[in-house]
C-alpha cells in the first residue's frame, strides 16, 4: 500500500468514529458556569470551541455518509475543519438560523481579534465593544439590557447561542434525515 493510500485509509478509519450526541442540558450548564469564572478572553476561546465542535456534530449528523463526513469535517485539511466553513455550511444547509449564523460570525470574529492582536485584552476594549454589542440577544428570554457591560452582554448571548443551537439542531437535522430517506424511497 502507497503512503498515500495508507493515509486516506488512516483518514478514514478515523472518521468512522460516533458522532458526538447533543450536548445535555447538564453539559450546557457547566459550559455556561465556565463562561462565568473564566476572564473575558478564555470565555471567548471556550464558547467559540465548544460551538465549533457543535457545529461539525451537527454536519455530521446531518450528512449521509459517515466516513465521508467525518473527512470533510475531521479530516486532514478537511475543507469543513475550522469555524467559519463550519458556520457557513450549517447555515447553507438550513442546519442554523440567520440570527444564529449571524452570532457565530461575530463571535468568531472576535475571538480571532483575542486571539491574535497581542494589544486586545479584554471585551471592554474600544475595538471589540461594538462588535460584542452586535451579537443577538435572546429571543425567548428577558433581552439583555442596552446599559449592560459587553463582558455581561457577550456571556448572555453566548448562553442564548448554545441554547438556541441545541434547540435548533434538535428539531432540523432529524427533519432533514427523514426528508432525504423520503426522497430517495419516492425514486
């Protein structure tokens, strides 16, 4: 076997591990804690890897073939293997909301301003406060009040996004499964 063909075969064998379940109303609350002890630029860093590994269980669970899926989500270079192409796919795919994408988007941009600008130490900094006020507040709870520091309004609307996408996820990517198994018996 060629090394090239051992390490498509080695890719493969890898994504043929399960797909991550749902995360449980007990791991949301503990994710939700974390945000609280952790200061603003772990926060960050935490909510946007927990939603990025949410973000490819979902495309898993929603694509049809599992070894292929795993490739494209966990592959070496896979071409869904980082949190904007995730983001975009989910939404492409009807997997998300506007609202939800349009969170992530932010979320993802200022976790990339933390984690790369040495200078950005906090969400009080000037050059994130604006950003972090643009991401949504919640649509089934009390909103995030105007006057509430972006430390404050950044952990809410990350709740509001880990609960939201649980919810959304929960109820889009069966439907889509049984869509398809309903397409392909109709052929």
């Amino acid at each position: 076997m060629t090394r090239t063909k051992a390490a498509k075969a080695k890719g493969a064998r890898k994504a043929t591990a399960k797909v991550k379940a749902a995360p449980t109303a007990v791991e949301l609350q503990a994710v939700r804690d974390l945000l609280q002890r952790e200061g603003d630029r772990g926060a960050v860093l935490i909510c946007a890897a927990f939603l990025e590994d949410q973000l490819g269980a979902m495309l898993k669970a929603y694509f049809h073939n599992d070894i292929s899926a795993g490739v494209l989500v966990d592959g070496f270079n896979a071409p869904l293997g980082n949190f904007s192409s995730r983001t975009r796919a989910a939404h492409a795919l009807g997997l998300i909301t506007d609202v939800q994408f349009d969170g992530l988007e932010v979320l993802r941009e200022v976790r990339n301003r933390l984690a790369h600008d040495w200078d950005v130490h906090s969400l009080e900094d000037p050059r994130l406060v604006e950003l972090v006020i643009r991401m949504p507040s919640t649509r089934w709870g009390v909103p995030i009040p105007r006057e509430a520091s972006p430390s404050l309004h950044f952990r809410q609307a990350c709740h509001c996004l880990l609960v939201e996408m649980h919810i959304h996820a929960g109820a889009n990517v069966p439907r889509f499964k049984l869509q398809m198994q309903a397409f392909q018996i109709s052929l």
